[in-house]
C-alpha cells in the first residue's frame, strides 16, 4: 500500500483548459499530446528518485482518483516486492532505468500494483529525457491484463507445444511468447524479445514484409502466410503462420499468432509423391516383379492404398491395416469410401467417374488434410497424396496416408482459444462479431430481424475488491451459464469485457419480443449466488438494439444497445444516491 504521499505544490504541466490558439497549441503541444495519451505516462526524476509528472491515464491506471495521490511517489510504492522472476522490484527497476539512460530505450514485462494492492500485468517502455543538469525518465505502461489472462491458458497448452506461439500489441511489440518461440532467437538475444518489434529485428526490406501480415491481421482479423526463417543454427526453415485479431475489454487490439515448422511437412509431401511414383513405376512393370513390389509395399511406414477406376480397393498395406484396424483381405473389393467421412464418401464415386471423362483434377497428383475414419468409427486427421499409375492399359489411384491428428487438434486449441473467453468458454468479442456479420447477411438474404442486448453486472465490483478476483471470477461463471441456460442453442452469448455481455438473438422471420428475454436474463441474474457459504446479489443493466430498425450495421447496433445499457445504468445509479 502507498506510504508518506508528498501533495506536489505546483505542477510543472498544468491541466488543458479553454480553445488554444495555434500559437499556443504549438507552445503546449507536448505538452497537450502527454495529458491526451490514453497509455499511462509518468516523468521519474532518477536524483530523487521520484515521480514528478504524470497524465490522467497513469492516475487511472493505479485507481487513484487525482494526480497528488501519485506525484512524488517513488516505483517502489507501486510494485511488489519482487517481480515473477524471483528478482526484487528495486533491483529490477534499478537495472532499467541506468539501461534506459546509458542504452536508450527499454521496452519490458513489468508486474504494478494498483492502489488497492491488486498486481496486475503491464509493458513498460522507459525513454531518457533530454533535460541538461537532469537525469529523467518517461515511462510509459499499458495495462495487458486482457492479453495476459488469454496468456494463461495460452501457457497451458503451450507448455510443451513445438508450434511457435505469441501475442503483438498495436505498436506490433511482442508482448507474449512460448518456451518454443524463444528458440527462434539466438540465446544472447532471448532476454529482449518481450518488446520487440519487427522493425527492430530485421533489415527495413525483410521487416516491412513481415509487417504486411501483421497489418493484415489487425485490418482484416486474421492473415495466415508461410515464411523462410533463418534459425540460430544457420538454417532456414518454413513455417506457416497464422495470426488472429483480439479486442480486449478495453478496446486495445491485439494479434495472437501461431507459426509451425512446415519444413518436414513439405518433404514429407515430397516423399509421399516420391513413394507413390515408385510404387507407379513397379505397377507398371511386368509381373515379374510382383513379389518385390509386394516386400516394398508393406515394409512402407506410410499408409499405402491402391484402388481401381471405379473405387475398389485392390491393394492394402500393413501399415494401412494399423492405422484403421481392418485387415488387408477385409478390404480387397470393397469402395475405399467405407474408410472416408459421410460428406467426402457421398461425393467420391461422381469426383472419380468425372476426373476419368475430363481429366480435371482437384486431389490427384496432389496431397491435401482430409478426415478419415476407422473401422471403429472413429474419425481422425490425415495427410493425404494421390498419384496415378497404369498397367497394361488398366487405370489405378495410389494414396498414401500418415495420422496428423495430434497437430491438427493442437491448432484447434489455439484457434479456440482466440474465439472465446478463457474463464467463461464464452464466445470472445471477436467470434461476436463474426455471428453479426453472418446474422446481418442471412436477415438481408432471406427478409429477417435479430436482436442484440448489451448487458453489464451492478453490484460486481465490491464482490470482487472485497472477496478477491477468485470469488469475483466464480460469479461471473455462474452468471454466464445462468444466461446461457436461457437462450437457445442458436443465441450467442459473449463476454465482451470484464462484467460485460453481449447476447445477439438469431435471425427469424417473426420479430421476437425482445423485452421478454431481456426480463427473462434479468431474473435469472438477480437470483442469489452462494459461493463458499456466502450469499451474492447482483444486478444487471441491460440496453437493446434490431437490426435494421436500430441500424444495418455491426458497429452502429452494439453502439446503440451499449448506449441504451449505459442511460439505464445511470439512471438506476441516480436512484439509488
């Protein structure tokens, strides 16, 4: 907690008041830019080692509600004692800020602790101020709590993930990477790759095309590419990167990025179309040869199947045999559709009798992930590459097959968790607004309305200060699944900020009453909450929008639903004083 606060008597920048003229913009200009930054910015006098400036952000920031609070407090008073490395806060602190002087400027992970003691996660830059006769040092913190929450689950499946994983804030500064990303880096330089940017990484030709991607996924929310990298050990590797747009409670915008070494999997298409051209080749051959082809066959690690022109499987390998549990003569005759998906078997006979008339060819000659399924019925990923053969004028198809499973379950995972909150399961803001997208088209195309309601808990902020974040996150959790219970299985409900919901209503031809679910998630809010013997209330203020009476837009109806939840939340706050 804060110790001996210093009131500062006169503030060297004074608040904006009033019109400026240009002159005076122009005078005050830096001024003005320090007051209006919504980052937290505090100017540090390293000779008392006091803060002796900060804006409206950082009071904000640390729950204070005015400047005198903060001013001539030192770093200590807003940090633990040690930080999560096992490193004091003094020391740490210590250790920057000589850097920043010295170096220039710092950019790293930093644990604050707010006025009411809660820690919370932030990225701290420190620039020297050129002042002659002083030492000072601006820093500038952005709370990445929304980010960093995401990041815990983001660790529990990283945790031994080889795929590269990491988060970028808008400045493109990484702000999260896995044990596997840093590797990416040499071991002198894996200390500084929180806070770094492209730019700072890379010659300004090769940097401005990884930053393409990077503005792609901010603009569009998702870019996906596959890039050349030079690792530590002097060898270029693929990888295929994938980036995903998050918005957290506080509208700051991130891209969470997962990157895999594609490099084994580009030769294993390669080998695949080497195995089959070989086994092509010995089809193609005299008979005489059967038996060596044969040894071949079934010595392959890949999963290996021949089939006629009309689908039925001539030849099934013991690898095969393993990997979908049927045994080779089970096979001999039967479609090779039995071992496809529903959707992909009903349209294998017409793709092959097409393929044979035209010769246009979507899958063969290529390789492509497909879902297979077992003689258990189990259904899983593979890697698939068909190749034609001909022997003695009689037309075959060879595909040989390997289980990507594990891999493709691991994307999943982190695609999942970029489209839903980490502690509700609830759809993410970002998921939300896709569904409005796809509600917006479908009640254009086929004449429909849909309703939106933005909703925030009352009484939710003492629960958490008073009886922590665990009981405080509990509630949210059982509010969620309250509301959920109440919807239907086509309703979306979101989380969109940290007390924050929004529910969108699916399209129907009938405009439904909207006033009725709103009474009806209200109700189910307010009923009492019993957490570890105790009992909770909360409340809830709720604002609505229907599309295309309250706007044809994704942003104009969350607009106007959070405006009318906020005019109801004030007033019911005016009541209650």
């Amino acid at each position: 907690m804060l110790t001996n606060k210093v009131k500062h008597p006169n503030p060297s920048l004074c608040s904006i008041e009033g019109v400026l003229t240009e002159g005076e913009f122009q005078k005050r200009k830096h001024e003005i830019l320090f007051n209006v930054s919504t980052d937290a910015l505090s100017i540090l006098d390293l000779a008392t080692g006091q803060f002796i400036e900060c804006n409206n952000a950082a009071v904000k920031m640390m729950g204070l509600s005015s400047k005198s609070e903060f001013l001539y407090s030192t770093p200590a008073d807003w940090s633990p004692e040690f930080q999560p490395s096992g490193e004091s806060s003094q020391s740490c602190a210590s250790r920057n800020l000589s850097k920043a002087i010295k170096e220039g400027p710092q950019c790293f992970m930093w644990t604050h602790m707010r006025a009411d003691g809660a820690l919370f996660p932030c990225l701290v830059s420190l620039t020297a101020l050129p002042v002659k006769g002083r030492q000072l040092v601006m820093a500038n913190v952005r709370d990445v709590s929304e980010v960093e929450n995401t990041n815990q689950l983001f660790r529990l499946i990283s945790e031994n993930n080889q795929d590269y994983l990491f988060a970028k804030d808008s400045d493109f500064r990484i702000v999260y990477a896995n044990k596997a990303f840093f590797s990416l880096y040499p071991k002198d330089k894996r200390d500084k790759v929180i806070g770094y940017t492209t730019l700072e990484e890379y010659e300004q030709d090769e940097a401005e095309e990884f930053l393409k991607y990077d503005k792609e996924a901010f603009e569009k929310g998702f870019s996906e590419t596959f890039e050349r990298i030079l690792f530590p050990n002097g060898e270029y590797r693929t990888l295929h990167t994938k980036k995903i747009k998050f918005v957290d409670s506080a509208n700051a915008e991130f891209i969470l990025g997962v990157a895999r070494d594609v490099t084994e999997r580009e030769a294993l298409l390669e080998q695949l179309q080497q195995s089959n051209n070989q086994l092509s080749s010995l089809m193609s051959r005299n008979t005489a040869l059967l038996e060596e082809k044969q040894v071949l066959f079934n010595a392959m690690l890949d999963s290996v199947i021949v089939i006629d022109k009309f689908g039925k499987i001539k030849d099934f390998n013991r690898a095969a045999e393993t990997l979908f549990g049927y045994d080779r003569q089970e096979m001999i005759g039967l479609n090779v559709s039995n071992l496809m998906n529903d959707d992909d078997a009903k349209q294998h006979d017409a793709y092959l009798s097409n393929y044979l008339k035209t010769g246009h060819a979507k899958i063969i000659g290529g390789g492509r992930e497909v879902v297979a399924k077992k003689k258990s019925g189990q259904m899983f990923y593979a890697f698939l590459s068909i190749s034609q053969c001909e022997t003695n004028g009689e037309v075959s198809f060879i595909g040989t097959m390997r289980d990507i499973s594990e891999q493709v379950k691991k994307l999943q995972s982190l695609e999942y968790l970029a489209l839903h909150d980490s502690l509700t399961k609830l759809p993410s803001r970002r998921l939300l607004e896709q569904k409005i997208e796809d509600a917006i088209s479908e009640s254009i195309r086929e004449d429909k309305s849909f309703c939106i309601l933005y909703l925030d808990l009352n009484k939710f902020k003492p629960i958490n200060d008073c009886y922590g974040h665990d009981t405080g996150d509990e509630v949210l959790k059982i509010v969620s699944k309250r509301m959920r219970n109440i919807l239907r299985d086509d309703d979306v409900c979101a989380r969109v900020g940290g007390d924050e919901f929004v529910i969108m209503c699916k399209p129907n031809a009938i405009p439904i009453d909207i006033d009725t679910v709103a009474s009806k998630i209200s109700r189910a809010v307010m009923d009492p909450i019993k957490i570890n013997d105790n009992l909770f209330e909360v409340g809830i203020s709720v604002g609505s929008s229907c599309f295309p009476h309250d706007g044809d837009s994704m942003n104009r109806l969350l607009r106007v639903a959070d405006d009318r939840m906020y005019t109801q939340k004030r007033g019911r706050e005016n009541e209650c004083s």
